[in-house]
C-alpha cells in the first residue's frame, strides 16, 4: 500500500515516494546540546524514531541522520544575542565544550532509556565546519552571501525568490519579524548570518571571513549533504523549526546546489505538560532522567509521547503516563503468556508449525488495518486501536502452540514499530538466565558442603517469588505466577 505523509512545503498529505527505489534517505534536526532534553524534545525525536521503524518494517532501507548543534544556536532562536552553549558555560562555570560533552552524554542516555535505534550517524558542528565553511564559499560565488565589515557573512534574502515558501511566510511578514533586531549593516533586515565574528565566544575557527564561527542554519545544510547527498528524501523537527530554521536551510542548500533539497518536510507538534508550556518556573519541565528516578519506564513514556498524531497537539501529564504503564505492563503480560502458550522455542515469536486457518485469517486482517492505519499519514491513534484489539483477542481466544506463537509474532511485529515490549522479553529472558545461574551457585555451595550460602540462595530467589523443586532429575524451578520452566542440572 502506499504511504502518505503530511508535506509542510504543500500542506497536503501526499504520496511518500523516495527519490530511490527501496531507500530512505532522511535528516532529524537533534538537540541543542546546552540543557537537557526535556520530553517535548523527546516527542520531536520520537516522531524520527517511528518513521525509521515503520519505514524498515515496510521493507525499505533507511539511512538516518540526526545531527548535535554544539555551537552558533543564539538563545530565543534568535539572529542576535549570546549562543546558547556558551551562556550555560558561563553560567556553570565551564567550558562550552564541557557544556557540550556533558548534555550530549545526557541525550544518549535519554535515547537508551527510551529505546531509540540508532541513527546511522549524529554529526557534531563543532567537527563539520570545514563543510559549512565550503558552502558559505559557494553561496559566495553564486552572489547569494555578502560579508560586511565586521566580518559577519550574511546570505540575502532577496536573490532567494522562493523564501517563505515552506513556512508561508509572505514577504511582508518576514520583513515585519524581522524589524525587530534592527542591525545596520544587513542590506534586508531578513539576511540571517552564516558566518559570525565575536571575539568573545569561545568556539572559533579560521576561515576566509576571520576567526568565528558558524550561523545555526548553515549546520544543518552542510552536515545534511555530507551524509545524505543534496537531494534526499525526508526533513523532520519540531513545529518551532519551520521558521525560521527550516526556510533558512532550504535557501542555503537549494541556493548552493541549483537542486530541490528535500521531498518531504514532517513537522511535530509541540508537547504540552498539564495543558501549558513546559517552564522551569512552574516546574512541570520532565526530562527523561526525571521520570526514570520516578520510577516510569521508558516504554510507559514512549506510549504517552507517541499515542497523540505528530500534528495534533499532545498534553502530557503523570496521570497519563500512569494509564500507559498500565497498558506496557498489560503488553508484557499477554507476551508472557503467548509465550509459555506456544511450543517450546517459540518465545521468540517464530512459529515453527503453521497456525489454524481461522488464527491466520484474524492475524492477517489486523496486521492489515495496522498497516493502513501508519501508511495514512501515521495514524497512531487507529493503529494502537488495532494493536489493543490483537492484545485483546489474544486474552479472549487464549490461543495454544502454533496459534499462539503466531499472535505473539504478530504482537512483536507491531509492537516493535513502536518501540515496545522488545526490551521487557529480552529482560524476561535475562530473568531465566540469572535464576539459572543463582541455581548453579547453589548447587556448587551445596556441593561443597556450604548450605548457609545454599541457603540464602534460595531465601533470595523465593523473595523474588521464585520456588526451586528439587527432583531425581536436577533442580527445577517455578515463578510463583506461573508455570513450572528451567531446567537445571545438579
Ligand atoms: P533544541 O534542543 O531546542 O534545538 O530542540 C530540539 C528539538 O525539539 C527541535 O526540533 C524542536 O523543534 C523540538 N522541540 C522543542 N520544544 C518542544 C516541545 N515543547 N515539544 C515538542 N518538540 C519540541
Ligand atoms: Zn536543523
């Protein structure tokens, strides 16, 4: 089926056709690595994640890039003013590139909590500058860029027809938000910088204009083409990048290379936290870091950021991540279940004998509304209606053997375009592996005639509600909950 997708640069949710056959090419705007991510930034980045997932599980090959913007983001987005690094420098008493390592350190802890695959390739602008510095030449040359005596390198706004395009911008508009940094020495007051001089910033590089460094908009141009070509086929960020980030990097690379840049531009809405902006002040800022010292996990959260559409607004509250650690833990439940159901070596999920024909009829119908939920413009809120339904027909049929391996595949499937209950059977099975390695530990210090260790062992495996039955043939043992399972040597 074909896949649709709502385009910002058109306004319509169009066809998805990848400038390859087969292949995805497409380009994450990452964090501003000075503070640490909060969980609207997360819902940004969540919407890459499932386009990367649904994209493979669609059977096409996917390369993904999301960059870290460690130099030249000026607070408040703004083209004027202190860059946003070394401001928490200053403020932390370090060094800008301490600030960067540290909160890039944070945001791949965040991604690990959360479960993000990862991309192929996270470019720093710190270590691409020569890149941006070749094409601020370019713009250079076409006449596109224009330095003035300070150093700063402007690109002109005025030899670019089509800005404004993605944003909607008219020209009268820009030119009116614009007016409100009045800076003398731009021909239009909507030129952005591309190169900026400021003996007092930290970061520095040499380049043709004098010792600076780069605008925020030339970044991703330049790190955009080094790892996806100058024509590729899907842009992502939050609302706010539209403009004027976005309808910056389009005049830059399109005005470098003479080629469209991007087929298709998916914008997320921001994240709401108990129905108002996230702010320090009032305190409702959650970070990932946050929520898991409260005890959530990842998976909880990653349904409470992905159950709400991209462009429909979302409002987070704990309440809410509460009802989605209920339904995490109910996914884990009937994967257990399905599991201890189906043949044995069928936990994995891959039935080895074929299901009834009535089982693969309802599992091919649901893996179908499934598809064409996402395929439509990634319809969440259809497509986890129709993952309840198969969670729901499982505990109502409570399928056996092959039926019951073959829901379970099919519940992996879908559930791992999500991102869930991958890591939480992987931790079952770890489960089983560190009760069998407890039960080998004891056995040895019964062996060796040291039944105090033995003895603990077994006090700590029943307070995990683990119960070992000894037999002729070696220690067996069971889960309070469950069925018997492990067999253990002696
Ligand atoms: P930043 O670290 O500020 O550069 O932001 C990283 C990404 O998060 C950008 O794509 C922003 O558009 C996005 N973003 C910022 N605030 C929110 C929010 N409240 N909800 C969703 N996305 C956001
Ligand atoms: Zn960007």
């Amino acid at each position: 089926m074909a896949i649709r997708f709502h385009n910002t640069l058109t306004r319509r949710v169009e066809e998805f056709v990848p400038g390859r056959p087969g292949e995805v090419r497409m380009y994450h705007c990452g964090p501003t690595v000075y503070s640490t991510p909060h969980i609207g930034n997360y819902r940004t980045f969540l919407l890459g994640d499932l386009l990367r997932r649904f994209l493979e599980w669609k059977g096409l090959r996917v390369l993904q890039v999301m960059n870290l913007t460690d130099v030249g983001h000026l607070l408040d987005d703004a083209e004027e003013g202190e860059d946003k690094l070394e401001a928490a420098a200053k403020k932390a008493k370090k060094t800008a590139w301490e600030i960067a390592e540290h909160y890039t350190q944070e945001f791949f802890e965040g991604l690990d909590y959360l479960g993000f695959k990862r991309a192929h390739h996270y470019p720093k602008a710190t270590t691409h500058v020569a890149e941006m510095i070749a094409m601020i030449e370019v713009l250079e040359q076409k006449g596109l860029a224009y330095k003035v005596p300070s150093g700063n390198v402007y690109f002109e706004i005025a030899k670019f027809p089509a800005y404004g395009r993605l944003s909607g911008n008219t020209a009268e508009e820009l030119e009116a938000g614009a007016r409100i940094e009045v800076n003398p020495e731009k021909r239009d007051p909507r030129d952005f910088a591309l190169w900026k001089i400021d003996a007092h910033h930290q970061m520095q590089w040499d380049s043709p204009w004098g010792r600076g460094f780069p605008g925020w908009h030339i970044e991703c141009s330049a790190m955009s083409k080094k790892y996806l070509g100058e024509s590729f086929d899907l842009h992502t960020g939050g609302e706010d990048n539209v403009f004027p980030h976005h309808e910056c990097e389009i005049a830059q690379s399109e005005g470098a290379s003479g080629k469209p840049f991007v087929r298709h531009w998916m914008h997320a809405r921001h994240l709401l936290v108990d129905a108002t902006k996230m702010s320090k002040r009032l305190g409702n800022v959650h970070t990932a870091q946050s929520l898991r010292a409260k005890g959530y996990s990842g998976e909880a959260l990653r349904v409470a950021l992905q159950k709400a559409h991209y462009r429909e607004p979302l409002n987070f509250t704990l309440a809410g991540l509460d009802e989605a650690e209920k339904k995490v833990a109910r996914y884990r439940d009937v994967a257990e279940r399905l599991a201890s159901a189906a043949a044995p070596g069928a936990a994995t999920g891959t039935a080895a004998a074929a299901p009834s024909s009535a089982m693969a009829t309802l599992l091919s119908d649901l893996r179908g509304r499934f598809e064409a939920a996402l395929d439509d413009d990634l319809n969440v809120s259809v497509a986890f209606a129709v993952l309840d339904e198969a969670v729901g027909e499982a505990n109502r049929r409570a399928p056996q053997g092959a039926d019951a391996a073959a829901h379970l595949a099919l519940l992996r499937e879908l559930w791992s375009v999500f991102g869930l209950v991958e890591k939480s059977l992987e931790s079952a099975a770890l489960a089983d592996a560190q009760v069998q390695a407890l039960i080998d530990e004891r056995e040895a210090a019964r062996k060796r005639r040291d039944f105090k260790r033995a003895d603990e062992i077994r006090v700590l495996l029943k307070e995990r509600g683990i119960e070992l039955l000894d037999g002729k043939d070696g220690v067996r043992f069971k889960r309070s909950s469950d069925r018997p399972g492990g067999d253990a040597k002696s």
